[in-house]
C-alpha cells in the first residue's frame, strides 16, 4: 500500500547522475510552464490580432525544448539510470522520474522533426477545414483532411512501435500501458450496462423536471456561485485563477503553485456550475502534487485516464449526488434566491441526474456519456487499422447511434462531424471513459472507507475527502503508472464493475426502476 | 525629412548578413516577448502563491536571452556589417537594427554576468527593504541597501564607459547618447519657469472647483469609459487588451500586433480616465511601428524620452484641452449621466488641468510635474559622482522641496522615500521631463501643421493627429534615434523653450494670470 514516505516523493539528490537529470528537466518544465502560458493567455485573453506573432512565439519555444528533449546528452544519461535505478539508494521518485523522462525522449527521438511538424501544418489546416466542413455540414469536403490525418498517425504509430495492434501505440501516448484488448475488456460491461440502462430509463416512462436549471443567471452571480463552490471543496485560490474561455479548461503552469482553470457561462447554469465541479477535479490533482516534485515530468498527474478519474469523481459521483447538495445547496440559494427558494434540494439533485439520449457527447449524462465514446473508440481504431474506410464513416456512424443509443443524427454536422479532436490525434477518446471507470472505483473504495460517507457530506465536509486522495494518490503526481497507482489505491487491478454498480444504483433510484 | 519610403522601414533581406542578424535578432524577440508575457500576467492576474515558480521560469528565460545577446557569432555580425552599413545597398533600417543590436550587445557583454546576478538580488532585496521603510518612515533602514544600490550603478557605468561624467554612462542606457550637461541645458529653463509659474498662480488666489471628479464612480462604467475614449483616439482593440493592475502600464508582446495596458480605478476618475489617454499615447506608438520591423529590436519606441511624448502628448497637450474634450465630454455624461450632467465642458476641463504644489510625483499637474523630476534629477546624479552622501539624502530632498514646491515633507515616507525606482537603476527619471519637452516640441510642430487644429479636436476627430503622428514617428520605431528623429519631426534639436511656451500660455488663460 502507498504512504507518503520520503522514499515515495523525494529524488535522490547525493546521486550525481539524478541530479543532472533533475537540471536539464527543470530547465524544461520551465519552458513547458512558458508553453502552458502562452495557451492559457490565447484562450482568455489574447488579442485576436496576434495571432501571426503569437505563432512564431510558440514555434521557437517549442523548438528549444524538443531540442532540450533530444539532447543525446539525456539520452545517454537515461540509459545510465536505467541499468542502476531499480537499486539502492534509488527511490520511488528517481524511478518514476527517469520512467517518465524516457517515455518523452523516445516519443520525441522516435517521431521525425519532419513529420511532427507536417502534423502540426495538417492539424492548423484541417481544424480550419473541420470548422467549414460542420459549419455547412459538409463531411465530404473534411474527407480528404481526415485521410491524412489517419496516414500521419499510422505513421506515428509505426515509428514508436507496438505489439499487437497499431492503434495500441497511439493509446499509450495518452495512457501509458494501455492496449486495444485492455480497452474492449473494460468497454464491453460499459457498453452493455449503457444501453439496457437507457432502455429501461426510458420504459419507465419518468420524466424528471429541469426546467428550474434554465433562466437569467447572471454571469457575475454565476462566477460568484462557481468561486464559493470550487472553494468549499478544497480549490487553492491563492495557488489559482478562474477565467473564462470558449471551452473550459484546467492547466497547471508547471507546478502545483499556479494551477489555473476556466468556464463558460450559458443560461443553463450547470453548463458553469458542474465545469467549476469538473475542472475543480483536475486542478484538486494537480495541486496536490508534493511539492518536492516541483518543476519535474512527475509533477502532475498520471495519466489522462486517471486525470479524468478525478475530474468525473468530484463532477459526477460527488457534485451530482443528492448528500453533497444537502452541503451545499444553501450557497445556490443564496446566489440566486429567487430562482431556487421553491425548489427543493432533492429535486434540485435530481434534475442535475437527468438521462437522455442525445446526440451530442458534451451535453451527454452519466447514463449515456460512454456509448458516445465507445462509439468513437471502436471507429477510429478500425481506420487507423485500415477496416473502415473514411468514406464509409457517417453510414456507420449513424449506425452505431442507432443501435446504441436509439438515436440517429439528423445531419454530418451533429453526427460524425461533432467533435474536433480527430484534427489533433487519435487515441485519446477512450480516456474519458477510463476516468469513468477509475473514478467510480476509486469512489467504491472511498465509501468503504467512510461509513458516514454519506452523512459528512451532507453536512457540507468534503476536506475528508480530499485529503484521502491526496493522500493516496495526488502526492505522487505521475511518480507511479496508472495501473500500478490504481491497484495501490483499490487494492485490484481495473474493474469495470464498480462503475457498472455505481451507475445501476444510482439510477435505479432516480428513475424507480 | 523623413517620409515613410521603402529605404526607411524595409531591410535588406537579399544580404546575407542581414538576413543571419535578422534571423538571431527574431529569436531574442520571440524569447523577449514571453518575458513581456510573463510580466503582463505577474501583474494582472498570476495567483499570489506562484511567486516561487514564476522566478524560476523568468530566470531560464532570461539566460536564454543573455546567452544569445552575447554570443560571439552576434558580435562578429556586428562588426562585419558596421563596417559596410553605410554604403548601398544598405537601408536606415538596417542601419538602424544594426545600431539596436550593438547598444543591447555591448550591454550585455560589457557587464559581466556576476554583476548583473548581484544586482537583481539586490533589487529583489532593497525592494523589500524599501516598502517596509516606507511603511514604517524609516529611512535609515533603506539607507544601507541605497548605499550598495548606488555602488552598483557606479560599476555599471564604469564598465559601459563614459567620456565626461559617470552619470552619463546611465543615461545612456535609457536616452541613447543623453549627457548630463545636455539634461542641465534643457531642464533649467524649465525649472525656472515652473518655479514661477506656481508662484503666479498661488499668488491668484483662483480656486478651480474639482469637487464633481471624485465620486462613487462603478468599476464597470469607468472600464466602459476608459474603452470608449481609447477607441476614439484610435487605439486597436483588435491588437490590444485593457486590464487592472496596481500601476498602470503599457506593453507590446513583441510587436505592433499585440500591445495591451493596464488602468487602475478608484473613485476619483481621473485615476483611470487620464491613465488611459497616457498608456493610450505609449499604446499608439507602439501599434504604430511598420509591419516590417516585426520581431526586431527595432520595433516599438525610439527611447524613454521619445515613449514618454507621446503618453504625455495624449494625455496632456491633448487629452487636458478644452478642444479636446468639447469633441468627446458626451462619453462622459453618457457613462456617468447623474454626476455630468449639470457640468460644462469648460469647468470639466478646467478641473483636469487644476495645479497644486505636493508632496508626491505621480499625482502631480503640469506645472509641477518637472520640478519633482528635476529634484530626483538633481540628487541621483551628485550620489552617482558622490558628491552626496546617502545620509544627507533627507534633508537635501526636503530644502529642494521648500525651494522649488514652497511644500516641505512631514515624513520621509512623503519624501525621500516615496518613489520605488531606484531599486531598479538610476537615470531613468529625467525621461519623464524629457518626454515633456519633446510633447510639447512634435505638439509645437502639429498645431503650424494644421492650423483648424482645435476646432477638428472639438467636433470629434482625432485621427488626423495619429495619422500625422503615425507618418513621421511611429512608423519608424527605433530606426532613428530620439534627437535624429526629433530634429527630422520638428526641423530642430531639443529646445526647452516649446515646452516654457506651452506651460505658460496653457495656464495663464486657466488661471487668468
């Protein structure tokens, strides 16, 4: 079992050869940190004019670190560490340390500067192309785009090298380990809960009102209410900002001191409410790193799968369960009074649970949320493996929402063309789905832990929490692999069941099935 | 006279030493724009407890630029293209780049590393030390870090060179090729005129009634203000940003393209209104440097002196008219329709241009403005020579104040101690009163140049002025030098007697002297 020891957080600093390491890497993830600037002041702030000088900016930035993660130097340096780290004195840290250095000097050594920088050409250029392509529904005119793309990530693929299955190289960009078989193992009990779920939600016949959540919440109100809320559940805002952007967003300028996150505002407030709950989740991560592993690749989180783990956690199992808004539901009454002094907590709670099938993920619930991922999981490893051609793609795509979900998109523009991550890579939907199933197993296991669980919720703790989880898994940032953190924390290896549970209870309940 | 010809504005790319110079010149900037970054996003919205990291990330930036300013290959450049530069096919671009290039190298490289590390920590320190003797009234406590500050500056000057006096040395690094006896030559009928000026108007007896422009004033309407009188004067929103600090500032990210300040509110409305027109005046000219200077040394202000006419010229020869406000004084009463409606034009503007002798520099008015300049002046460049101790500082500061203001400080707080700039280096203050005088010189030049000057500022227009400003100086950025350009503008070398005329014309009529 993992406790905070020194052995766990602390690099071996008397080893000559660590500390070289830790020099060239902070060097780094001061340069990472500038990176994540320049992202977060274009998403909130920039002028749209600087665009042109902006661009050249990033490109020389990131010209000195991929030199500075190419440096035979590292390389060799690595390979030194390698051949002594499982020894004493080396610690935890050291190991992870070098575990996660190696894992970006080889995706950076293994990828041609030529071809990562056609693939940043190919991303401007078909994020342009997708924005026209959905604006006038348009599939075939994005075809073209998404045919190289899927060539660039082959390519990407064959240089790292894997296995059994191509799409598995791309996979383990995101989730380090993690396999194509892996992914269908843990899917297929998600998929099949999914859908007997909605079916039997919608046999039911229950409809739940929500018409409260829609009004005139102003913007001020709303940034108020989303401030108190991410304090109360253990948001540093000393450590932190809250901005607004066009797609919210949590980034942590190189350590757990600057850890900012943003939303968006709409006359739907949980469209800002559950975001502040969501990117509260990352960020409760990313500040919880030790601070001994400031200015290092281990700072952070372990993966975008367990990242997620934590973002859905206190979004989902946490900020929509009806004992957490008995805490604190009173601070949405003060905010906007005359809005909510009728309505009552449970039916407050109740209408953040609503379950319906739709044709858009972002706006997808609990219920229906993994089958719009399993959907795009199963597409893009069959194209990156070459068993579905692109111009086959909206046919089965509106297949797979039909037999899914029941639904069946109405045009390209709300179906196959909904989302803009294919312009950026493929592998990284399934993450999403992964939080879920990690965070719902982590959640098992919080509850198991706490027989009053339930009760200091309600009575508006949530530090309790907090500190289990920093305790257990935030201190040690990307020190140790998923897998291994998970089977550390839970005490088993990745079990869909609990999420399988967790999600049959929770709405056998709302919906009286 | 300088007309925007492709000679001035354009390099000569098809050289092959320039297009090395360009190419090393753009780095630097780019890396210069992520520290101007990071400085805007220190003082406008970086969470409190990221001070620690931040110091790093500026720290590895700021190597990267001295390692490139001092880099043997740039050095070589620089002489190679020194000794062709003025023979064809050479541009005053190039001319100047190449002169750009020479000041910062020579700085970097004459100043040794050692030094340059021992001063930021000491300005880190005497900071600090600085703000609790200012809290606390004691100067004695400031007094050791000043003693050590100055021994600094002393070597600074001393490794720059100098021909007559060790302060020229620092001037310099702020007003290419200032001297001391030329600052003496031009502040003295300055100071003369000042000192009169104040005399004649205490001795009116006229009160000007001020009490309309303090008041409960919201944040949101002074923002919408501030926004709209910006616009007017021509400020490019598209390429700018406004935002909040505790002192107002301008700065470019690297280029014309991106130029964002920063307003300050409080309830008295000057406090933000007139700040905008200042940093509005730094913000034109820095929008205003030809597209092809980009990413160069060569883009943005010719010097301090020159930057600080242009803040002063919007914010003072124009922005404090009566012309000028009888084309924009509707913005006012519409934002703040109950607080202006019952004030004229004429009183409004009046009370803008109301003139007190005080204690402290930056709420000072026109006529006394200089006089806390020309103190500072006085003092710092006998401290730098010795021929002042750092003890008598006090009470020196103090009798100029009696002599020149007719006001003596009743602390040290008030006095000697108020203003935070020399913690960062000595000879920057007399830019102030320069920028002054240069103003009041291009203003001279403008107002022969159309001679319906007033009655176009009164319906409205300002766009002729930038137009005109925008042809004969921001185009050029720092192609030319301040006294080149000046002579070129103006058709004659710095002369005080502009700035005499202005002052004394202007308040008379308000004063009725």
């Amino acid at each position: 079992m993992l406790v905070t020891e020194q052995n766990d957080i602390n690099f071996t600093q008397s080893d000559q050869r660590i500390n070289e390491l830790l020099h060239a890497l902070r060097e780094i993830a001061d340069l990472e940190a500038l990176q994540a600037l320049t992202d977060w002041d274009q998403q909130t702030g920039m002028p749209a004019g600087a665009g042109e000088v902006r661009s050249y900016q990033a490109a020389t930035l990131q010209g000195l670190i991929h030199e500075r993660w190419t440096s035979p130097r590292l390389g060799k340096l690595l390979t030194e560490l390698e051949s002594v780290i499982e020894q004493s004195p080396f610690t935890n840290a050291d190991r992870g340390l070098v575990r996660q250095a190696r894992r970006v000097y080889d995706r950076s050594t293994k990828l041609p500067r030529q071809l990562v920088e056609e693939m940043e050409r190919a991303r401007v250029i078909s994020h342009e192309a997708w924005v026209q392509a959905r604006a006038h529904n348009d599939f075939a005119s994005f075809a073209p785009h998404l045919e190289r793309l899927i060539g660039y990530q082959r390519e990407v693929a064959d240089h790292i090298g894997y296995r059994e299955n191509r799409y598995d190289a791309l996979l383990d960009l995101y989730e380090p380990g993690l396999t194509t078989r892996e992914v269908e193992r843990l899917f297929a009990p998600v998929r099949d809960i999914s859908i007997s779920l909605l079916k039997r939600i919608q046999a039911s016949g229950k409809k739940i009102n929500t018409s409260f959540l829609q009004g005139d919440f102003s913007e001020a109100q709303q940034k108020l209410l989303a401030e108190k809320l991410l304090k109360n559940i253990g948001y540093d805002l000393v450590r932190g900002q809250i901005a607004i952007s066009a797609h919210p967003f949590t980034t942590s300028m190189g350590s757990p001191q600057d850890v900012r996150l943003t939303v968006r505002y709409s006359d739907y407030l949980p469209m800002s409410m559950m975001a502040a709950l969501h990117e509260g989740g990352h960020a409760l991560y990313e500040q919880g790193s030790a601070s001994s592993l400031l200015r290092t690749p281990v700072a952070g989180g372990a993966s975008m799968g367990m990242h997620e783990s934590q973002s859905r956690l206190w979004e989902n199992a946490i900020g929509r369960s009806e004992a957490f808004w008995r805490g604190q539901y009173h601070l949405v009454q003060e905010v906007f009074p005359q809005s909510f002094q009728q309505v009552s907590v449970t039916d407050f709670a109740r209408a953040l649970n609503h379950v319906e099938a739709s044709l858009i993920r972002v706006e997808a619930d609990e219920v229906t949320y993994n089958l719009h991922i399993i959907i795009r999981f199963e597409l893009e490893q069959a194209m990156v493996n070459g068993k579905v051609a692109v111009e086959d793609l909206p046919r089965l795509w509106n297949e797979k929402y039909r037999t899914y979900l029941g639904v069946e998109p109405d045009s390209d523009a709300n179906g196959v063309l909904q989302d803009v991550h294919w312009t950026s890579g493929f592998g990284y939907f399934p993450s999403y789905t992964l939080g879920n199933l990690y965070g719902a197993q982590i959640y098992s296991t919080l509850r198991r832990n706490f027989a009053d669980f339930d009760q200091r919720l309600a009575s508006g703790e949530t530090a309790f929490i907090l500190d289990w989880l920093r305790e257990r898994i935030y201190t040690f940032g990307a020190i140790y692999q998923p897998a291994e953190l998970l089977q550390h924390v839970t005490g088993e290896a990745a079990n869909p069941q609990h999420f399988v549970q967790y999600v049959t209870e929770k709405f056998s309940k709302i919906y009286e099935l």
